[in-house]
C-alpha cells in the first residue's frame, strides 16, 4: 500500500467505502426480508446511488475550490493595481517636480498642485547594454620617437605589430 500515490489510495479507500456501505445494508435488508436477492438489488442500487452523489460532490468540491482560486488571483491582481511607486515627475504645462504614485497596471495621471492642470503620465521603457569588463587588460606601450625604426630583439622576444 505505501507504494500507492496518495490519490490511488484515496480513490481505493472510497471504492471500499461505497462497497461496506452497499453490503452492510444488503446484508441487512437481506436479512429482515429473509430474501438473498432482495438484498443483492439493494446493494447493487446502493452502489450506483453512492457513485452518481460521489460524482456530483467531487464536481460541487471541484467548483468550490476553482472559486477560490479565482478569487486568490483576483485579490492578488487587486493588490498589485493598489502597489504604487513614488515617482518625481514634472508637470507638462509648469515643470513644477511632483511626487506621483505610478502604476503599472492602470493609466496614470495627477492633477498639478500649483498650476491645477491635469497631466497624464506616458511610460516608456528602453533597454540598455550591460558593459563586460575585459578579460585581460592589455598593455600599452610608449613608443620612443627617438629610437631608431630598425631594433634589433633579442631572441625569444615577441614582436608586436601595432
Ligand atoms: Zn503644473
């Protein structure tokens, strides 16, 4: 059994629920009416009653936690609309510097304090290179105006072309 995934093991536990069920009230009904087939059609109809309410309460449980779902990603969308970052924007008609509280999910916009227009905020995004650093720095080396063209090199000794 421990190798079974916890969702087989509740799948058996609930055939072995629906089967008890039909046979202890078909032993029983079979009992009372002292007819073996009596109480055989009860279990059968026990049986196919527990499935069909099994069937239309995993669908009411299914409804009730899509919900719930959809209600944590609306919660969560609400929060997101009321995260606002405190931006310094200057207004379009007097260039006086104003703090807004800018989102990025809704169209923003502010009335300015001094000159009372209303100035809606247009956002736009641009990306930038990230500069890599070189791996090896490379040497400079002065050149002597004075030293004659031809060098002899020692040997063994790089010469670099510039
Ligand atoms: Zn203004």
């Amino acid at each position: 059994m421990s190798a079974l995934s916890p969702s087989a093991k509740a799948f058996l536990r609930s055939i072995f629920t629906v089967l008890f069920i039909a046979g202890i009230c078909s032993f029983g009904v079979g009992l009372i009416a002292r007819n073996l087939m009596i109480g055989f059609g009860v279990g059968i109809i026990l049986i196919l009653v527990q499935l069909v309410f099994g069937y239309y309460f995993s669908l009411y449980i299914e409804n009730q936690q899509q919900i719930a779902a959809n209600m944590l990603i609306d919660s969560v969308i609400d929060d997101a609309i009321e995260m606002k970052a405190p931006t310094s924007l200057s207004c379009a008609y007097c260039n006086e510097i104003n703090i807004v509280p800018l989102s990025l999910l809704e169209e923003n916009s502010f009335d300015c304090p001094q000159c009372q227009q209303a100035n809606k905020v247009y956002m736009q995004f641009t990306t930038v290179r990230i500069t890599q650093p070189l791996a090896k720095k490379t040497t400079v080396k002065e050149v002597d105006m004075d030293e004659p063209t031809q060098r002899q090199t020692a040997l063994g000794d790089k010469v670099e072309v510039n």
